[in-house]
C-alpha cells in the first residue's frame, strides 16, 4: 500500500534519541523543572509519552461496553442533557421542565421541588412519562411516594433520586426489597468531594469507598449484589484540568468494575451509572461569561469521559437565580456538542492517546489504594465520621486555594486579565455567594469591596504605573502591575516618564515604579525629595524584589509588588491604607 511507502520515509526514532536532542535544546536547563508537570494528584506528567509507555496495560484491547468499561458502559455513544429545575410548586417546577424538554433537555432533574403527597407528584410529573426523571433531595416520604407511584403504573422512562443510602442504610435495604424496576432510588454523591477539595484521585478513591461500604452493608442485609449495584447513581462534577477530568471518569468505572467483581456480582452488573455536573467552584462573578466557556471544556471532559447524563450549569448561577437566557445558554452548550460538533457519534475518542491511559491508570491506581487505606481504617463511614476525610480534603483545599491566591492557577477575568471598566456590585444577589465554595472568592471580595467604596465616594483609587528607563523591563514589570492591581479593581493608568519631576509631578493615589533592578536605587533617591518638596504623602512602591530592598525602604519606599509576593494580602493592605474599607 502506499502508506506502507510513505511510513518507510520515517524511520522509527528512539527514546534515547529523543531524550538526547531535548538536552541538547535545554542547555543545561533543569529537565524537571523545565518540562515536567508535577500535579496535584501526585503524577508526574512527562512531556511526551511513547506506545512504550502503555505497554504493560492490560485495559487496552477492551470495546466500548466491556468489562472493564474504562471505555464507557454502553458500545454506542451518547449522553442524555439533564436541565436542573429550581421551582418549588410542583405545578410550576412541571411547567418549566416541560418548557426545557420542548427546548432540547432530554432529561430533568428537580432540585428544590416540595412534595407532600401523591397529588403533588402527580401534578409534578404531569406530561412527562416519556422524560427521565431526576429528584434531586428526596427525603424517605418522597422515596415511598415514588415507589408507589411507579408499582401502580409502568413509566416507561426511568426515575432516578439524589437520596444517599448511606444516611439510613436500614431504609436503603427495605427500599430495595421492594424496588420497581423504573426507579433508580440512591446517588453516591462524588461532587461534593471535588467541590470541597478533592483531588481527582482523592475524588474516585472516596466515592469508591463509600460505595463499597453501601454494596458491603447490602450484602449483610441479604440484597444482592446485583439488586444494590443497580440502585446507585454516580454524580461527579467535572473541572477544569481537562485531561485529568476526562481519565477520572474513565478510571472510575475501570475501580467499580473491580470492585464489584470482588464481591461476586456479574460482569453486567459491574457498569456504572454516572452523571456528571459542571464545576461549582471555578465559576466567576467577574467576567461571568468566561463562566460559558469553562462549562464547556467540562462538558466535553464529561462527555469523553463517557458520562450517561450531564448537566452544565447556567454561566450566572453563582451570583443570581439563573434567568431563562441563561439556562438556554446551557442548554445549548449541549445540544451543540451533540448535534453540531457531533460529540455523540464516538465513544471514547480518547482511547489509545498515550497521555490519557497514562493519567486514567495513574487515577485508578492510586484511588483503589485510597479506597483501600479507608477500608483498613474502619470504612468509609468511620472515616468520615472521625474526620479523616475532612482532614485529607482541607489539606488538598489549601493547596488548590494557594495555587489560586499566588495566581498560578489563573482565573481568566478574576486574578488575571481584570476588565478594569466591569461593575458587578448590583447584579450580585449576596445570599448566593456563599451557597458553595469557590476557588475566586477572595479576589472578588476584594473588588466588590472597591465598588462599595466607590459607589459611596463616588472615586475609584488611582494607580499609575510609572514607566522609566531599561525598554524590555519597564515594559514586562507595568504589565504584572496592571494586572496585579486590577484584581482588585483599582484604576490604572500606565505611563512613560523620563524624569523623577515628571513622575513627582502625576495624579495619583499610588505610585508603582516599573523599571530595572538596577536602575530603581537612584530613581527612588531623587523622587521621594521631590514629592516631599511638592508637599505630597502618595505612596511609592517598587515593581520587583531587588537586592537593594533594604536601601529603598530607607530611601521611602513603601512597598514592592512581584511574583512572590501575597496578592490578597498586599491588595487588602494598600485597600486599607488609601480609604478603601468594609
């Protein structure tokens, strides 16, 4: 064939080569830290991978819908769109779904709905026993309800709940003595460690353990493995490391598998049922439609992932009650990726890319060890109970908050790129912002607190960047200042001086000095005089850390601002100091 030509032109390239001519372009560089991507779940991402390195898998020949389904639990593609519905009148909350349905959801999932008796459920599922069904937080009387309901009449479409066996393992058993088959009675709630901290393998290895204690707890009740494998739902919520977010999936199901075949169920009992959510935590109030493209890259993780239902959140959701704009946006990031970029004709269009089996065995792995350590400590319940899993998730929660404090883990709009003319003091609705956990909050409280005083003075903090002597530094440093102060939302100005006068001479609250290490003693020592002699207190700080840190202080310079420095900490104090206060 002509292919086998044209791959003659290409002799194979070794490693040992490969290896030699990165060397060579790092010229002496450090491999490591120059190249290899330490990541929070502990893995270290080389910079490229090599059939080599998949070898030893065993995973590998396995179609999508086999044992051990890392490739997805059905053999064709496809993913239901789930629409949250937040009505709480059951007529209402109908209406709504109907209206999403009519709009493109292929499932719904109530979130807030009341229930008292069978006449509300009815009224609730009016028109809908061609819709799966999704009752978010059902208590027992609702869990009866539906049971009843559904062993009266066979709905043809399945009806699913959030409720957590582990609450009431006792209600759980008797629930399943007496199931109908439509219903899909429990959720292990997966998201609720991601949204707390949860590293991804933090994330399968918790979600496994409390799963395992369920199926565990069934057993001895005398339910069958089969009966309490059916009964669960996965729910995970999807973030923004997109590759790690896709393998979680996949090396979920790959641990489940294993698990139930350990405890003796069959190779069709060992798929998993998962849906998976958008992130609560990265989204933003300050440029909120950035939140649209974050939930985009997550519901294609989900979707690659081989998730059965996904539901992606209205891009203003963490700061008001979603209008009807909003939820279409959501809805038809979906039906896009579907009906447009056709994401639903393949299943697991990853498989095979060196990169991604290398992450989903890492995950699987490591969150079976997980899984296992919690095992040997009493269970999952034990060590919930005792705090160990709240101790492991603040620990990653630190982390995770510190890589967003010191702006290595950028938010786009938020610690990085600020959009210094955006106001979103009176779009916020308060008692939203502390519903959930976010990654930003610091930041946009720190802006918020910038609005308030200026809605009060009716005058925004004025920053000016002086820019002076070495072209290539002035320029890089006023740019890190720009964008450090407009975290903040301060008003900013940047300008080139070619004097200590001219710089004595600018309107300003704040004077940050952008130019070279070199340069800044002798500056800072004919400015502060001369801003002295004008009879002005404007605050001088540095752009950098050099070695004459001590001598400028002396000279009076306030501060320094660079890349180790403590945003928060530094933005809350010169807030402080120039009038900006709760």
């Amino acid at each position: 064939m002509a292919t086998d030509h044209l791959l003659h032109e290409f002799p194979p390239v070794s490693t040992q080569a490969w290896e030699e001519v990165i060397l060579k372009d790092l010229k002496g560089a450090d491999y490591a830290k120059k190249l290899v991507w330490q990541t929070d779940e502990g893995l270290a991402v080389k910079p490229y991978y090599r059939a080599e390195d998949i070898a030893a898998l065993q995973y590998l020949d396995a179609a999508p819908g086999e044992f051990p389904f890392v490739r997805g639990a059905h053999a064709m593609a496809d993913w239901r769109i789930r629409e949250e519905i937040d009505a709480i009148d059951p007529e209402e909350a109908n209406r709504a779904a109907l209206s999403a349905v009519a709009a493109g959801a292929e499932e719904i999932a109530f979130c807030n709905v009341t229930i008292e008796n069978a006449s509300d459920l009815g009224l609730l599922l009016a028109n809908m026993s061609q819709i799966p069904v999704h009752f978010q937080s059902p208590d027992e009387h609702v869990i009866r309800l539906l049971m009843k309901r559904l062993a009266e009449r066979r709905e043809p479409s399945p009806v699913s709940t959030g409720f957590d066996p582990l609450a009431n393992l006792d209600f759980a058993a008797e629930v399943l003595r007496n199931v109908p088959v439509a219903l899909v009675p429990f959720t292990i709630h997966g998201e609720e460690f991601e949204e707390s901290g949860a590293t991804a393998v933090e994330e399968v290895g918790f979600t496994l353990a409390a799963a395992v204690e369920f199926i565990a707890a069934m057993q001895s009740r005398g339910i069958e493995v089969g009966r309490a494998a059916d009964s669960i739902t996965f729910s995970f919520s999807t973030g923004a490391n997109y590759f790690f977010q896709i393998a979680k999936l996949r090396a979920f199901r790959m641990v489940w598998a294993q698990a139930i075949e350990s405890f003796g169920g069959t190779r069709e009992d060992a798929k998993a049922r998962i849906h998976a959510r958008t992130s609560r935590w990265n989204k933003t109030i300050y440029d909120p439609h950035v939140n649209i493209l974050r939930a985009t890259t997550e519901a294609m993780s989900a979707i690659f992932g081989g998730a059965d239902s996904i539901s992606v959140a209205p891009f203003d959701e963490c700061y008001r009650s979603p209008d009807d704009a909003s939820r279409r946006l959501a809805r038809n990031t979906q039906i896009l990726l579907k009906q447009e970029a056709l994401l639903s004709r393949v299943a697991d269009p990853g498989a095979g890319s060196y990169c991604i089996e290398i992450v989903t065995d890492f995950i699987a792995r490591e969150g079976w060890k997980q899984m296992q350590v919690i095992e040997a400590a009493g269970g999952f319940q034990k060590a919930n109970s005792d705090g160990k899993i709240a101790q492991a998730l603040e620990q990653s929660q630190k982390s995770r908050d510190k890589a967003v404090l010191s702006r290595r883990r950028v938010f786009t709009g938020t610690n990085q790129y600020a959009n210094l003319s955006e106001r979103a003091l009176d779009r916020v609705d308060f008692s939203r912002l502390t519903d959930v956990r976010r990654g930003t909050e610091a930041y946009e409280l720190l802006r918020l607190r910038t609005e308030r005083h200026a809605a009060l003075t009716g005058k925004i903090p004025r920053v000016m960047l002086a820019e002076f002597g070495d072209v290539k530094m002035r320029s890089a440093r006023s740019n890190f200042a720009a964008n450090f102060f407009a975290c903040a939302g301060f008003d900013i100005a940047t300008q080139r001086f070619d004097s200590a006068d001219e710089i004595a001479a600018c309107d300003a609250d704040l004077i940050v000095l952008c130019s070279s290490d070199a340069e800044y003693l002798a500056l800072a020592t004919e400015l502060m005089p001369k801003l002295n002699a004008r009879g002005r207190s404007t605050p001088v700080l540095v752009a950098g850390n050099p070695e004459t840190t001590e001598q400028l202080k002396a000279a009076g310079i306030a501060d320094f601002v660079h890349v180790r420095s403590n945003p928060i900490e530094l933005l809350a104090k010169w807030q402080n100091n120039l009038g900006v206060k709760d």
